[in-house]
C-alpha cells in the first residue's frame, strides 16, 4: 500500500496535475460569467485538453509559462509554429525585435531572458547585432528550458574563472594582499582568462556534481561530456552554444524538429493552401481569392526591415487561425 501511495505521489509530482487543477479553478472562479454558460465540466474538458495539445500557454503570463517543463516546451513549439516564416524568408532580427515578437505571445516576457538567449547566439560578443530565426530558436530553447541549471553553471564558471573551487569562499589575507598584481596586469589577466575560457574537463567534474544535487531539469549528462570531451578549453557560451545545437538536447525537450525540418510543416502548409482554395472557389472569389494570394506572395517578398511589427502581427494572427483549425479537426 505504501508503495502504492509513493507511486501515485511520484505522478502527481511529475505531472503537475495538482498545478493545472488549481489553475483550472482559478481561471474559472476570475471569469465565472464567461464560463458558466457551457458548463464547468465542459469547462473542464477543454482546459485539460489544451493542456494536452500545448495551447494553454498562448497569452498567458510568464511565471505560468515556466511553471512547469510542459508549460515551457509548449511555449517554445507555439513560438516556432507561429513565426517559422520569417526563418523560411532567412529575415534576421535584434533582441528587441524577437522580444516583440514574444510580447505578441506573453505579454510580461522579460528582456533579460531575451538577452542571455542572444549572449548565446553572439558569444556574448555584441548583442545588438542581427540573429536568424533558427540560431535564435534552438538557443531560447535552451535558455528557457534549462534557465535555473544554466545560472548554476555560469555560477560555477565564474568561480573557476577566479580561480576559486566552485561552492567555496576565499578570505585573502594581509599577506596574500600584498602579493596581489598590479590592476592593470590583473585585468589583462582576466581579459585573457574570458577570451581563454576554462579547462573543459575541470568544468565537466563541476556540472557532473551539480547534475547530482540538482532538483530542475538538467540536460543530459552524456550530451554535456560529449561536448566538453572535445576540447581541452572552452568558454561558458561557447559550451551553451553547442548544447543548443545538440541533437540529444532538442530531442529531449521534445518541442522542435531536427534542425534539418525546422522550416517544414506540412500539416500547417497543407492547412494553409485548404484555407486558400475554399476562398478561390467561394461566390465572387475570383476577386478576393486572388487578393489573398497576392497578400501571401506579397509577404514573401517583402523587404525585410520595412513594415516588420504589422507583418508580424499578420503571422501571429493567421498562423493562430491554423492552430485552432488543427485543434477542431482533432
């Protein structure tokens, strides 16, 4: 019977079903009106069951997003679903802009986040300049997926950067005071010591032992030592950029294709050209259908930089209308 209970305990943790019981209840208690009228098991029904598709993450706030893995994972798939296009134009975008593109999903998204994801990208080497979709998405999947356990390791690379063993505090004394370098060769030192990076394999021990101790989702330990293997010494984002282009790692989320389909979605594609022809082949279509037509070519070849924030808004707007055909067929 215990075990029972230890199994069942496990599930509920694992699942989170606690956590989207209490939100059912509290959305349906914040819009009691608006609910009432289908029923609460109805209600119900379709809350878990956009659960189960990954929509219930569309417009909600941020902490609700990072909630759970799920929450996280579905995110990051309604995320590439809704602007895959701009990666199939090859346009390239600044933080600002991929954050405005993520405000138009959750309104609060931070920019910080947005940020590490281009630190990622850029190498921390300018953060201002331009990202394609597929380097940005890979690497914000990372970033959102694994945040708590990417602080911890930047935490630690910091400390071995300073010389000091990770988890550990050194008190200088007056001696060691005085045999401190001069400024300027200490921060050359330092310079060189970024630029440098730490050596892989003391960096592989030290996010092993964290993997050990670590309560939130972790990539996998032989993906990590597989990238660390390969070199005698490297940088903190350099190792977050191969991550974010591992295989095993995206395969793991489970939110995006391989790198090779990531611009492929033939049931959206398939959803999109049934949409078009039922309007060709409408009363007095002849007209409209080949205005919507001219409005898809025109999307394609359109300047990349004119007009970006109501061409997004286009996206979102018409790839949500796919979502929700998806959803109805199901």
């Amino acid at each position: 019977m215990s075990r029972f209970l230890s199994s069942v305990d496990e599930y509920l943790g694992d699942s989170h079903v606690l956590f989207y019981l209490s939100d059912a209840v509290t959305q349906l208690l914040e819009h009691k009106e608006e609910y009432s009228q289908f029923g609460v098991s109805r209600y119900f029904a379709e809350y878990f069951s956009s659960v189960k598709n990954s929509n219930h993450v569309l417009f909600r706030e941020f902490n609700y997003i990072t909630a759970t893995p799920h929450n996280r994972s579905s995110f990051i798939r309604v995320f590439w679903r809704c602007y895959r296009q701009i990666g199939k134009s090859g346009e390239l975008l600044s933080v600002l802009e991929f954050r405005s593109l993520l405000q138009l999903l959750c309104p609060d998204f931070p920019v910080e986040m947005v940020q590490s994801t281009g630190r990622i990208v850029l190498m921390d080497d300018a953060v201002d300049c331009l990202m394609s979709f597929s380097d940005f998405i890979y690497a914000f999947q990372l970033q959102l997926y694994y945040r708590e356990f990417l602080d911890s390791v930047l935490t630690i690379y910091q400390d071995l950067l300073a010389g000091k063993s990770p988890n550990t505090v050194i008190v200088p004394t007056s001696t060691s005071v005085e045999l401190l370098p001069p400024v300027a060769t200490e921060e050359n030192d330092k310079e060189r010591q970024q630029h440098d990076g730490v050596e892989a394999s003391t960096l592989a021990e030290c996010v092993d032992a964290l993997c050990d101790r670590f309560k939130h989702s972790h990539p996998s330990r032989s993906s990590m030592t597989e990238i660390l293997a390969e070199k005698d010494k490297i940088c903190f984002y350099s190792f977050l950029m191969s991550l974010s282009k591992h295989g095993g790692v995206n395969q793991d989320i489970g939110a995006l294709p391989s790198m090779a389909e990531l611009l492929i979605d033939p049931e959206m594609d398939q959803e999109l050209d049934k949409l078009v022809a039922q309007i060709a082949v409408s009363p007095g279509s002849n007209s409209s259908g080949s205005a919507v037509i001219g409005l898809k070519e025109q999307q394609r070849k359109a300047s990349p930089r004119r007009n970006i924030h109501h061409r997004r808004k286009m996206e979102v707007e018409s790839d949500g209308s796919t979502e929700e055909t998806d959803s109805s067929e199901n």
